[in-house]
C-alpha cells in the first residue's frame, strides 16, 4: 500500500521522501450494487525532509480487490458553480480534492477529523455504496495525533 501510494505521491504531488513513519487511522471495505468492492484507507505519515526538519501529510488511499489491485490515492473534482471561498483540506481553488494534505505540523485531531470528512466519512459521496466492514483505529490516532477521534463513522 505505502509503496504503490507513495509512487504515486511522488509523480503528481511532489514528495520528495519517504515517509519514515506511517499509522492506517481507519479503513473500510465498501461495495457497489454490482459487488465491486473498493478498500478505502485513511493514511497519516511523517517524513524526514533534506534540510533536517520534518514534514507530516495525510493520504486516502483506494483499491478494487477485484479489480487491478493497485493502490491509488482518491482524487476528484466537485463541478462548481462559482469560484471557491472556502477549500477544504487537499483540494484546490478549482475544486480539485488530492486525497492529500502536507503539514508542518503534527496535524491535530481536529485536522485529520476535517481531511477525513471530506469524503472518508462523508457518506453523502458514497450514496452508490454500501458499507461492508471498516474500522477507526483509535490506538493509531493516538500515536499520531496524542488523542483518539472525536470523529468517525456515522458522526
């Protein structure tokens, strides 16, 4: 998963390193009325930059089981009727959502919970879906974030 997400990472968002730390916050396993199955994962990483410091970035990540099997990371674009006020966290002025986040910061629970509403729990973009396993893995927020989640499935 980190190798095929970071591949990715480094030819469209310009990653430079590797990440040297990396914590699965949730997943989840959805499915289609047509059983396609797609595995969703909510990624928090820590990199050593070359100038000594650290940076720290959240990813979601997707895979068809059944399909190519191949780690991606999610990516959309929202029509949008007039130019943006607010951006959410990974996505551009023109609507455009990376799936991923850079930080200079430990990101805070309150900034994974808002990257994750985007569309990890926003069970609006997923109406075509349904839920078939998944999990929040609390003792992972806590070594990334020092808290667990206030956010999650259903909230």
């Amino acid at each position: 998963m980190l190798h095929e997400l970071t591949a990715e990472l480094r030819q469209f968002e310009r990653l430079t390193t590797d990440f040297d730390q990396v914590e699965v916050l949730a997943w989840r396993v959805d499915a289609r009325d047509n059983n396609d199955r797609v595995e969703i994962a909510l990624l928090w990483g820590r990199e050593a930059l070359a100038d000594a410091t650290t940076g720290w970035a959240l990813v979601q990540g997707y895979r068809h089981p059944d399909g190519d099997n191949t780690w991606r990371r999610s990516l959309y674009n929202r029509t949008l009727k007039s130019p943006l006020t607010h951006q959410r966290p990974g996505e551009d002025r023109d609507g455009t959502w990376h799936a991923y986040q850079r930080y200079d910061h430990a990101p805070t629970v309150h900034e994974i919970c808002d990257f994750a509403a985007v569309d990890f729990f926003n069970t609006d973009s997923h109406s075509d879906h349904r839920r078939l396993s998944g999990e929040l893995r609390k003792a992972a927020w806590l070594r990334a974030a020092g808290e667990q989640p206030w956010c999650g499935f259903g909230t």
